[in-house]
C-alpha cells in the first residue's frame, strides 16, 4: 500500500507542477502582452470599434501665367448611409430619393444593403448635402467633398485635361502633375458597439486634409482665348476637320498657347456633344470619347510638307553643302534614279539662288540640298536636332517622329524627306526643333508647367527646363532666321506679313496618304522679330475646302494672331514691310 500511496502522491505533485507551470506561463504571457503589446492590441481594439470616413482633399488649382484661375474645385457632399444605424429605412429612401433626385429602386437597393458604409451619391451640390443634413436621419452620413470645376470650359481643354469621379488626373496637366495636384485626404474617425453602431457620447476625431500644390503654368489665357477664336474662324471658313495652333517662346520653351478646335467642355468632358450614339456600343462610345481627347499638337503625327524645308535648309548650310548665293535650275521637276519628283509650279522656278529658292519653297533646290548632304549626314542631322526622339513637353501621349529606317533609306527617300513627304512629326515637335534652329543653335523642351506655390501664393518649386546641347552654330542660325525672313517680306509667306514687324516663317502643303483621296493638311510656322525671336507659332489647318495652299490659307491665321497679341506681350514695331513680292 505504501508504494501505491508513493505513487499517487508523485502523480498529484506532477500535475500540480504542471498546473504551476502553465500558470507562471500563463501570468507571463499576461504580463508581456500588458507591458510590451499593449499599444498594439490597443490599436486593434480601436480597429474594431473605429468606423473611418475620408475627408476629400482639395486638388491644387491650376493658375495661368498671369495668376488667372484655370482649374478650381468646388464644395460638394459625399452622402453615405451606415446600415447598422438606420431607424427608419423607409423615411431614409423617402427623402434621399426626394433630395438626390434618384430612382426610388435604386435608393432602396443600396440603403438595404448590409455593409460598414455604403455610398448613395457623390457630388451632391453643397445646398442639397446641408439640406440632408437638417432631416438628422440617423445614419445617413453628408461628407464634405470637392468637385473639379473649370471656369472657363471649353479653354485649352486638351491642355488643361480633367479628372475622374476620383478626383484623379485622366488627361492632360491634370494626369501630368498629379503628385503636385492631388493633396492628401483626411479622416472622420468616430467609436462603435460590437453591433456596429456609433457611440453617441464617444464624439469624433478628425485628422485633416492636405490640399494640393498650386500649379502655376505659362499659357496665357487672352493668347489662348484669341488663337481658339482664329482657328475656330478659319475652320468655319474654309470648312477644315480640324485645326492646330502652337504658341511658344523659342527661347526657353515656354508655351503660350495650344489650340485644338473644336474643344471640348471640361465641366463635362465625357459628353460628345453633336454627335449622334444611338446604335454605337459602349467601346464605340469610349473610342469616339478617346478620339476627342486627343491633342492634336502632342498626340497626333502628320506630313510637315515643305516647312521641314527648314531643317534642311539649317543641315546643309551648316554641313558647307550649301550657300545662300548657290546658283540652281528648276524646270518644274528633279529626277532621282527612276522617279520624277515635279515641283509645285508645273513650270517651273528657272535659274535661282539658294535664297529664292527658299522663298519660292522650290523643290528641286532643295532635293538637291538633301542629295548633296547625302543618307548619312542627313540621318546624322536629324538625330543631331532631335527629331528622332520625343521633346519631353509636360503632357502625356507625347507621339515620336515616324522615319525611315537609316537602312531601308535610298536616294528616292532621302529626295522626299528633303521637302518634308515620306514621314511624319508631330507640330510640337516641328516647333520645338525650329526653336532650336533659330535661337542661336540650343535645344529646348516645350513645356507648360513653370512654378509650384501653395495656397498662400508661397512658392514652393521653380521647374526648371534648361536649354540642351548645341545643335547649330549661332552662324548658321543667324543666316537661317535671315532667309526664313525674307520668304515673309518677299517671298511664298508673304501672306503673313505684318507693317511694322520683321517676321520670319515657311508655308507649307501637303497631301495625306491615299494620295488618290484628294486631302490636304496646309500649315504655316512663323516667328518674330525674325532677328531675336521670342514667338513662334505653328498653324495646321487639316482638309480644308478650296484654296488649300498653306501660303493662301495657314499663314494669314498667325498673321492676325501675331498683330493682336504682339503689342499685349510688348513686341515694338520697328521696321517697315514693303509689300511687293516675288512670285511664288
């Protein structure tokens, strides 16, 4: 019996230790939780009784260069139900169908939903949010919030782009600086039950938004509303698809307007107006959306025609192939291996020196420009002026230059490229390239975006694009903006002559691709004083009716356009412009 009795004594300490030690393990574990995880646990509790509504963050606005607002935000409610807290639901679908303005099924489905938060309506006009608010339904939460609102609508709206229900950036400047823009949103923190309901006498805690960064840019709204004015004019006049214009300082690359016409509404950007959708599925509708979005000046490549004369002009002058008072022949056309490429006039231009050659925009001149210069040289130039890569202009969708391969280029290619056929650019890029070639040779980046101030005004960032590599010496630039300048006094451009102002610029025509449909797309880049340059401007006008030669039809647009903002950006006349001309 003794050793029975041994026995159960020893099992009674066993479990008597283990009970011991399991209650030690036990009060430890209690003590490491309460001393070193208590904020983590405490964290978690909250968690689970922490209900957490955002505080929408107003987006930055956007300023043009003189301080006008050209993107604000506008007070608006956000109206939300909490299912757990409603009382009575019937009242709730009563009045938010009555205030909202909704279908009554479509009310009653989402107030009967069962979820933490459910929301009815965003962008509720502030006055129908307050007037929720003074029914004090419980449960029916009305948040601040902020709606995107363009004062002018339909400005620049490729450049300015707009937002999603979001608030987030879709296009343009608004998609491009969107950290800048965006802000951060803040919190309504209030304390529930286990049921899900708030606690009345736990109040709430905010933790408040950050709005965004201003954005102050170099377009100019009295430049962009009277260049929209000029393409709308000429568009209804000559019945064209669409036009183009580009406005910027060749200097530094600052831009002062970019034209698309028509525009669309920014306030309501994904309404297409005229255009008749019953039948069209819903991607058809988005593709005909995407199609209206589309910058023209960034987006979209066309054929240069003879303003790319431009380019060769500045490559073979500096390459010494070529000097202005070069004698040539034109009998109205050149031919290259088997082909005959014909001049614009039938013909022909008969003996000329570079500079009228340049005037009259004489093919043949300057097939054989492009022929001396030859593939490599030509390829090196244009990789040289960076036309075969994207300006880097602040606007997303930048198109590239779509060129010959340098291998599959003959001597037939290279002739068409010489007159700007055969490939395509973009207009910002053409004018960012022709910058470059008339400021003194240095490369800039067209751009919008300049300074970065808060909502005080307080600058915060200066955004900065210096000038790039050389591509031309300032010899041969100086001698380019001479010859371009007298193509305006006296030559093919004349139409874009100003009393008073030295102007230089190239015309252009060319026909888009089936050459058999009989589409054209005339254009004119200008720019003043011809001398030292601080404007320039590209015109595309696309398929216009009748008269289609850019001499005719583009070059009057940046005429009218220069005579009325020059003076407005303190351009002095100082010269006289004889108005006889050459033929051509």
């Amino acid at each position: 019996m003794s050793t029975l009795k041994i026995f159960h004594k020893k099992k009674i300490l066993l479990v008597f230790l283990l009970c011991a030690a399991m209650l030690v393990g036990l009060v430890g574990r209690l003590g490491y939780l309460m001393l070193f995880q208590s904020e983590y646990y405490h964290k978690k509790a909250t968690d689970l009784h922490e209900r957490e509504r955002d505080i929408k963050a107003a987006r930055g606005r956007i300023l043009d260069v003189n301080g006008t607002v050209l993107a604000d935000n506008q007070p608006v409610c956000t109206v939300s139900v909490v299912h757990n807290q409603l009382k009575d639901k019937e009242e709730v679908i009563h009045v938010l169908t009555e205030e909202l303005e909704l279908p009554g099924e479509q009310v009653r489905k989402r107030v009967e939903k069962v979820s933490a938060l459910e929301r009815i309506r965003t962008n509720v006009p502030k006055e129908t949010g307050d007037k929720i608010r003074e029914y004090n339904l419980p449960g029916v939460k009305v948040d601040e919030d902020f709606k995107r609102y363009y004062p002018y609508g339909t400005l620049a709206s490729r450049v300015l782009g707009f937002t999603g229900s979001d608030n987030q950036g879709i296009i343009g400047l608004e998609a491009e600086y969107e950290e800048v823009l965006k802000g951060t949103n803040g919190k309504i923190l209030t304390l529930t039950d286990a049921r899900g309901v708030e606690l009345s006498d736990a109040g709430e805690s905010r933790q408040e938004a950050v709005p965004g960064k201003d954005l102050i840019i170099s377009l100019d709204r009295n430049i962009q509303e009277y260049a929209e004015q000029a393409a709308l004019k000429v568009m209804e006049e000559k019945q064209a698809e669409k036009v183009s214009i580009l406005l910027m300082n060749p200097r530094n690359g600052e831009i002062y307007a970019c034209v698309n016409v028509p525009e669309f509404d920014l306030n309501h950007p994904f309404d297409l107006g005229e255009m008749d959708t019953s039948g069209l599925s819903e991607q058809e509708i988005q593709d005909a959306r995407n199609q209206m979005w589309r910058n023209g000046c960034i987006n979209d490549t066309y054929e240069p025609g003879s303003v790319f004369k431009i380019i060769t002009m500045s490559a073979g002058l500096e390459e010494g192939v070529v000097h202005p008072s070069d004698s040539f022949y034109c009998p109205g056309y050149c031919i290259v291996e088997d082909r005959r490429i014909r001049c614009h006039k039938v013909g022909g231009h008969g003996s000329e020196d570079f500079v009228h050659g340049a005037m009259n925009s004489c093919n043949p001149v300057f097939i054989t420009v492009g022929l001396r210069l030859g593939i490599d040289a030509y390829y090196r130039y244009f990789q040289q002026f960076g036309l075969l890569k994207k300006t880097g202009i602040d606007l997303p969708g930048e198109a590239g230059t779509i060129m010959h391969k340098k291998e599959n280029m003959g001597l037939v290619e290279l002739a068409t490229v010489s007159f700007g056929q055969s490939f395509q650019v973009t207009p910002v890029q053409l004018a960012a390239t022709v910058s470059s070639l008339i400021n003194g040779g240095r490369r800039v980046t067209p751009h919008f975006g300049i300074q970065v101030r808060d909502r005080d005004g307080a600058l915060l960032k200066v955004l900065e694009y210096p000038l790039g590599e050389r591509i031309l010496s300032e010899e041969t630039s100086e001698t380019v903006r001479g010859i371009l300048k007298e193509v305006v006094s006296a030559g093919s451009g004349k139409n874009a002559a100003i009393e008073g102002y030295s102007i230089g610029g190239k015309t252009a025509t060319s026909e888009t691709i089936p050459r058999s449909a009989h589409r054209y797309i005339s254009s004119f880049l200008g720019f003043t004083p011809a001398e030292n340059p601080t404007v320039l401007g590209i015109c595309v006008i696309h398929n216009p009716q009748g008269v289609y030669y850019g001499g005719t039809v583009a070059a009057p647009v940046i005429r009218d356009i220069f005579a009325n903002i020059l003076p407005y950006l303190g351009v002095e006349r100082t010269e006289t412009v004889s108005t006889e001309t050459e033929a051509g």
